[in-house]
C-alpha cells in the first residue's frame, strides 16, 4: 500500500509522451504544442489608431486642422503629417507618418469642410504602437502549452495555421460486472444500470479526449481478459472499472500479470478508491478503478487525468483553492487521506455534501470540489481554512 502522493509521482515517472504531428488550427482546441510558437511579425504590425478620430501632432492640439485624407482600416496612408495638418482615420488602420496623436471624433468640432478644431484642453496618444504587444521572433506559446480558446487567437495572429503537437492517446474504458446493465435497458432485482463507462467518457471528452467505450464486461476471467487484448491493440491506454479488489470476481491483477504488465501498484492509503491499480507494459498503460462510481469518478480525477495529459505533453496540475469551512466537521477514522465531495456556498465557504459512501453517485451531483483530510486529522472547525481540489 502506497500514499496518494507516491502513487502520482510513479504514475508521472512510468508515463511517456507520445510523438507529435501537425494539425490544422481548426483541431487544436485541448491540444498541447510540442514545441515553442514564434511570431513570424511584430503585432501590431504598425502604429494603429485605437479609435476612430483624426491623427495630427500633439503641438498642434490648440489650433485649426487642415483634413488631408481619411485613412480607412486595411489601407495605407498615402499622405505624411505636416504642422497644423490631420487625417481622418478609423480604428485599426495605420497611423500616417508625422502623427503622434489621435484625437477622438467627438472632440472635436467641424469649423468647414476642411477643417477641425480640438475642444478638449488635452488628450492621450490613442496610439498602439507597432511591437508593443508582440515583437516579431518572440516565443509566443511555449512548449507544453495547453491551448485554450485564447490561445487560438494567438496562434491565428502569428500565422501558425498548422503547429506541431502532441499526439492525443487513445483510450479504451470497460466496466466489469455481471450485475451491470447498459442505461437504455430496465435492471432486473438483482442489477444495476452501467454508470462508470459513461461517466468516464464525459471525463475524458471534458479534456478533449474521445474515448472508446467498450461497454459491459460480464464476470468472467476469460472474458475480461479477451476483452482487455482487444481494447489495448486499439488504444494506448484501458481505463477500465470494477474487478481490482480481492473478491472472486475480481481478476483484473491477475489478468495484467498474465499479459506481462508491470503492475506499479494496486492499495492506495486514500479513501474513496484504495483499490487503484496502475500497471504498464512497454507502451501500453492500464488503469483499473473501482467499480463504485464516485471512487471511480474520484481516482479518474487524481490519477487518470495526470496520466492522461502527461502522454498529451501537458504537466498538470489540478487547480486548488484554500477556503474556509462553513461548519465544524468530523470524520471517525484518520488513518487515510481522504477525498470529500463539497460544494461552495454563497460566502464563499466549503460546505460537505451528506455522504454515505463511494457507491453514492447523488453525492457529487451538486459538489464545486473534492476537500481533501490529510491522514492524522481527524477534524475541522467552522471558519478553519481547507484545501479543495476545484471540479
């Protein structure tokens, strides 16, 4: 048996990246770029105007100005800026040389057609200048950068149609068990419907990830085991849930020692979801979970995405947040680390969800996040500061 925190350095340690492609820009939301983006330009390109208004001199702000031209987005000056002199221009376009200034439209007063005045004692420059945001050669997205919409924009600015990133896995997950029936079918008295496979399809596709769903695997070790070669010829990983834990039907270990995995380790100190099992054989990697979905859907969590994202080139790190708790509570054992299911009240306090075990899937209906106990502490009090991993 191994602590949480032994069980993800090994699983981050016994993980490689896979290789890289190129993608067209459309594909690359959840992608992760495998090597630096440069700027192939400075942006802006050149002094822009940031508002519609005139472009003049600033030493000429207390005098009449002569309008030599309107300068439109998306095309050139072709005039330069003399003293007492001005071009309209709109937002976006090109400041004309000899401008240092742009004054905007409605402060200024026509006196004849072409002329202005200013009617405000001073003014900002209202100009972007070329480089400021970005010089051309500069690393724009560094490797190992996750891409989020934002990020998208600025690789479409720098000309990036096509980076280079790293492969997605492709990941299989099975639920095991003969008391298992699929969603769209009415479980006789001694079944219950396949909540697993589905919930960790939605887990992975929120990363980004379209799973393979293999469905139901029934109790049987020749089964699972034909089941299991299938899903790892087709797919790096196997996610699969149920049969890790030491009853009779549970031949999960035993089927990975079987095929020549290594198996890094099967007890976790942690609740919910001691029996985790993480094994690996040459490029393939295994993660079996419990078959109860929360513990399931907790380890996926803890183990499954830095595993995941670890093979995408991405190192994650969930994101945390310290918050007071909102009543004292109390646990009965702290000989574990525990992972508890909370929510986030209106004043910003951690609030417990009523929990009555990993085989309750209503508790995490309404949880913001997963409070973690540290082992040896037994109990908080109201207002006292806690850990909370964000969902």
């Amino acid at each position: 048996m191994i602590t949480f925190h032994e069980a993800l350095k090994t699983v981050k340690h016994a993980t490689k990246k896979l290789d890289t492609e190129i993608i067209n820009l459309a594909d690359c939301l959840n992608r992760v770029v495998a090597e630096d983006v440069l700027s192939d330009m400075s942006l802006p390109p050149f002094n822009k105007s940031a508002m519609d208004g005139y472009a003049c001199k600033q030493s000429d702000l207390a005098n009449n100005l002569e309008v030599l031209e309107v300068i439109a987005a998306g095309s050139a000056p072709t005039k330069t800026v003399g003293t007492n002199q001005c071009s309209k221009i709109m937002t976006g376009a090109m400041v004309p040389e000899g401008a240092d200034t742009v004054i905007m439209i409605e402060h200024t007063e026509q006196i004849n057609d072409n002329h202005i005045h200013f009617t405000k004692e001073k003014t900002k420059s209202n100009i972007c200048l070329k480089g400021e945001d970005i010089l051309e050669n500069d690393v724009v997205l560094k490797k190992g950068t996750r891409l989020k919409a934002q990020h998208i924009s600025v690789l479409a600015s720098v000309g990036c149609a096509n980076p280079v990133v790293y492969k997605q896995p492709k990941v299989a997950t099975i639920a095991t068990g003969s008391e298992l029936v699929e969603p769209d079918q009415k479980p006789e008295i001694s079944q219950i419907r396949n909540v697993n496979s589905w919930q960790l399809q939605a887990q992975l596709q929120k990363m980004g990830i379209k799973g393979d769903n293999k469905g139901i695997v029934l109790d049987s070790k020749q089964a699972t085991k034909e089941a299991m070669i299938k899903s790892l010829e087709e797919n790096d990983v196997l996610i699969i849930s149920g049969g890790v834990s030491v009853g009779d039907f549970d031949f999960i270990p035993q089927i990975l020692k079987e095929l020549g995995f290594n198996i890094w380790f099967h007890t976790l100190m942690v609740k919910p979801g001691k029996h985790t099992v993480f094994a690996t054989c040459k490029e393939k990697y295994v993660l079996g979970l419990p078959g109860n979905p929360v513990s399931s859907f907790v380890q996926f969590e803890l183990l499954g995405k830095p595993l995941l994202y670890r093979l995408m080139g991405y190192d994650y790190n969930a994101p945390m947040v310290r918050m007071p708790i909102a009543s004292d509570y109390k646990r009965k054992r702290a000989d574990r680390l525990e992972f508890l299911p909370v929510r986030f009240n209106a004043d910003n306090q951690v609030v417990p969800i009523k929990y009555h075990g990993s085989a309750h899937i209503n508790a995490f209906t309404s949880a913001n996040g997963i409070m973690l106990i540290p082992t040896d502490v037994d109990e908080f009090m109201e207002g006292e500061f806690v850990h909370v991993r964000q969902l």
